[in-house]
C-alpha cells in the first residue's frame, strides 16, 4: 500500500516538474508519472493539495 506523502525526485537536466493531483486522488497517485519524468533527468516534486493525505498547512511546503 501507498501512502498518501508528498515525494521528491531529484534530476541531473536542471529542468523541475510540479505535479498536482485531481480532485479524487493524491501525490501517491503522481508516483508513476514522477519516475517516468525523473528517469529522463527532470526534478519531480508531488505534492498534497489541502484535504488529500498528509497537508500540514503551508508550513509544509517550506514557502
């Protein structure tokens, strides 16, 4: 089982790729999508929208 937490790959291209999640899923659903990016070099960052898995407030996000 996987669980709902953000995930952060990072890349060798320089090039970064935020992924956001629909309304009925989370970043655990982004996981495939955000190896396939990492494998071809992209830094992949996917994150939980407010209300999907594991939000801890924008204090989370380190903004």
């Amino acid at each position: 089982m996987q669980t709902n937490d953000q995930k952060f790959y990072e890349g060798t291209n320089g090039i970064a790729v935020l992924l956001i999640h629909g309304i009925t899923s989370g970043a655990a659903q982004m996981i495939p999508m955000a190896k396939f990016l990492n494998d071809y070099g992209y830094s992949v960052w996917s994150v939980n929208l407010a209300g999907h898995g594991t939000y801890g407030g924008f204090a989370a996000y380190n903004l």
